[in-house]
C-alpha cells in the first residue's frame, strides 16, 4: 500500500541547496531577459543589445517589436553578422513560449562565438506585457 502524503507536490521533493539555487538562477539570467525589461532599455535609449527577431520575413511584417532586426535563424551565419563588432550582445526572440525559433537562433549565435540572451516569452509575452508593436519591414 502505498504512502499517505503528509505535504503538498511542492513540497515532495524538497528544494535545491542555496548554492546550487544560486547557480541555477544565476545561469538563467545570464541567459535570459525578459520582455519588461528589453521594453524599459529600449524606451530609455539603452541600446547596447541588437535585438533580434528571428521569425520569416512574412512574420516580421506582419508584427514585431520596433526597433529589432530581422534575421531568420536558419540565415545567422557569420557573413550576415558582419556589420556588428564581435561582442555584440544579441537577444533573441520568436512568437512565444510554444516557438523554439529563439532557442535556435541563440544556439547559432552561441555556435559563431557571438554573446546571446534570449527573450523570454517572445512576442506573444510582449504583447502580455501591454506593449506595442510595428508591421512593415
């Protein structure tokens, strides 16, 4: 027969030690940044991040955060990099939690050496956010 639970789910495996907490989300938002913030540097003018939108060319018309750039993951290879200095810090993004185009493109620039965050939530978190967004190319 099995045990009768005395807790929650939650509680049933119990927490990481800090110091591996510490890690763990220390790593997450060396990777990561979230929509609210990408929003606050760009409205501020802190653009010391290019912000990458790697969904089709069709998808970027038709919505997409203003001021980010447009480039495909399957076209992040090193020639289409060119214009940026080597420490450009990219973020990318895609439609949203149910996309992995953002994780795919942050791989091909981790791959070329290039710094890269992702933006969690991608377009679809943006626009959870209350935040606008632009169409044309």
């Amino acid at each position: 027969m099995p045990a009768l639970r005395t807790g929650s789910r939650v509680t049933e495996t119990p927490a990481a030690p800090a110091a591996e907490a510490e890690a763990h989300f220390a790593a997450l938002l060396s990777l990561e940044a979230d929509c609210w913030d990408v929003h606050d540097a760009l409205t501020n003018g802190h653009h010391d991040f290019v912000l990458l939108d790697v969904r089709s060319p069709e998808s970027f018309a038709a919505a997409h955060v203003e001021g980010a750039v447009n480039l495909p993951h399957g076209r992040i290879v090193e020639r289409n990099l060119a214009d940026w200095p080597a420490g450009t810090l990219f973020v990318t993004y895609c439609n949203g939690p149910h996309c992995n185009g953002a994780d795919r493109g942050a791989l091909r620039l981790a791959c070329l050496g290039r710094p890269v965050k992702k933006m969690i939530g991608g377009l679809e978190g943006w626009r959870d956010e209350g935040f606008p967004v632009v169409a044309g190319a």
